[in-house]
C-alpha cells in the first residue's frame, strides 16, 4: 500500500463508508473522513477502519473556535489514535489545537486557504488583497510557527511551501487533485497526482475521481500507478 494516496469518504454514512473500503481493501491503507461525514457515523467508521482493518486515518473537521474549545475538542479527538487532524490555520486555534494534542501521536495539519477558493472568494471574505498563493505561503509559515506538524495547501503552492524553513520535516497535503481528464467539480486550484507530489507534497487526496468511479479499485489502482 503507497499511504501517499488518501482516499476521501465523502459518502453520506458508515454503511457505505464500510462498502467502498472493503471494495478497496488493500490497495488503499489512508483514508480520509471529513465533517460531512459526521453525522452519518464518522467517528465509528474512523474507529472501525483504523481498529479493525488497520487503515490510517485523517479526521477532517477544520476546527475553528476560541483557543479553550479548540483544546478540548482535540484534547478529545485525540484518545482515538487516528492520524491526522484538520484546524484552521490561524495561528491561535493551531496552538490550542497542538496544547490538546499533547501526549498523543496524532498530527496537527492546519488548513490555509481551501482549495475551492480563488481570489475573487477571499475578496467576498473580505480576505486582505494581495495575490492568493503569497496569502497561503504566509499563512502557512505563520500556522507552522505556531506548532502545526503539517498544512493542508493546494498543489499549486506545494513547492512555495515544502521551500520554507518552517516546513522543514513537516507535512503537505494537498487536496484539489484530479488525475488527467477528471472534471474539476467545486475545486479550483489543482493539479494531477504525480503534479502534486513532485511539487513538493507527502500525500494527496482524492475523492469523487475513486469513489464516485464505475470501477472504484481500478480508479484507484490507475492513480497509484501513476504516481512518481
């Protein structure tokens, strides 16, 4: 299994969670359970899969709030022994989020600018002007500082980062990855899989290109043979 891949259960339960990894089976060992998940049983798919089968997991809940609540809430998460987990890259909530962490073996990877944004989004966030992958490439540095062990960035800013002091030994993951020929969807700012990881990142997500596939495992198994 190439963990480089993390494959995105944007499914809308565990049943079907359950069903696409088991049609998977070994040739994905990382998945990736986000907040539209939630509801639809994903801590018990994220225990499952990580207890009984052996898969490394990535919570992705971008947890924003006050310093205390972002503590507890990884304070929490953290006794389940999954992999990675998603904060909002300001600087204050990633430190919150690495106090809570503390003692446990589980990554802190900070979201720096969503990868379905572009420069006309942050000018209706009323985001500060200036050209989008230096705003990503400063939140970045500024969430690493902070304590963060990894940042989530789009492809196209992967080499701008893994070029930074701060990303020294720590993480890129990138989503908005689309193997050749795939619709882009609702993500703006992406590349292919081997794009990516040459560009610098240490895994890549994909999602709708594996699960929504006629043949997911060949989907999946296309990806990671084309990976450098």
């Amino acid at each position: 299994m190439d963990d480089r891949l993390i494959v995105a259960l944007d499914v809308p339960n565990i049943v079907q969670g359950l069903d696409l990894a088991a049609r998977l089976g070994g040739s994905v060992g990382f998945y990736k359970i986000g907040l539209g998940m939630l509801t639809g049983g994903g801590l018990a798919l994220a225990n499952e899969l990580k207890g009984e089968y052996g898969k490394r997991i990535f919570l992705d809940m971008k947890l924003f709030d006050i310093g205390a609540t972002v503590e507890a809430a990884v304070r929490g998460l953290a006794q389940y022994d999954l992999d990675f987990l998603t904060v909002h890259g300001d600087p204050q909530v990633v430190a919150a989020a690495a106090t809570g962490k503390a003692g446990s073996n589980l990554k802190i990877l900070a979201v720096t600018v969503l990868t379905s944004l572009d420069r006309a989004d942050l000018d209706a966030n009323l985001i500060r002007p200036g050209d989008l992958a230096d705003i990503t490439l400063e939140r970045a540095a500024r969430a690493l500082d902070a304590g963060a062990d990894g940042v989530i960035a789009s492809p196209q800013e992967a080499a701008a980062i893994r070029a930074l002091p701060q990303a020294r030994g720590k993480l890129i993951v990138t989503p908005g990855v689309r193997p050749a020929g795939s619709a882009a969807g609702d993500q703006k700012r992406t590349a292919t899989p081997a794009e990516a990881l040459s560009s610098g990142a240490d895994h890549i997500v994909v999602g709708r290109p594996i699960w929504a596939a006629t043949d997911p495992v060949a989907a999946a198994r296309a990806i990671l043979a084309s990976l450098p």
